[in-house]
C-alpha cells in the first residue's frame, strides 16, 4: 500500500492524497474491474501495466479536515481494501 500526496507546498498544506494498493496477481480479470467500478462509490479500481489488480481512492484535504474527518477517511480506505479483496477472493 501507498499513500501520495499532490498539489503541495513546500512539501507542506497538500490539496490532496492518494491511497493505492496493489496485488501481485495475474488472475483478475478487466471485467472484474469494471464491476467494482460500476458498484463501488469509493475505490476506483484498474490493472496496472503488469496486469495487477489496483485499487485507488483520492481524498480532497484543500482548506483542512478535522481530526476526525481524517480517522473517518482511513476507516473508508481501510473498508475499501478489504471489500476489494475479499470480491477479488484474494
């Protein structure tokens, strides 16, 4: 898993993140993907340019978030990768 940040200054006050993970597997398939992608609202998922399953979700932070907004927003990345393996029966 990563976690990138975007649009800072200074390598302070970041706009916005990027969480990903990625499975080292060649067993899914482009249809699987796209119905993640139809029926997931958080998570957009793809396979990478080895063919590997990835699963993104981009978080606006422009003009802060709160403490718990935070808390709240790793809970739903946490969610996502889980929800994303266990469709991909990984």
């Amino acid at each position: 898993m990563s976690l990138y940040f975007y649009d800072c200054t200074e390598n302070r006050d970041c706009s916005t993140v990027m969480f990903q993970a990625a499975w080292e597997t060649d067993e899914v398939t482009v249809a699987k993907m796209a119905e993640w992608n139809r029926k997931e609202r958080f998570g957009k998922a793809f396979l990478d340019e080895d063919g590997h399953p990835t699963v993104e979700m981009n978080v606006n932070l422009h003009g802060g978030v709160s403490l718990t907004n935070l808390d709240d927003t790793f809970d739903w990345w946490r969610v996502v990768v889980e929800t994303f393996a266990e469709r991909q029966d990984f």
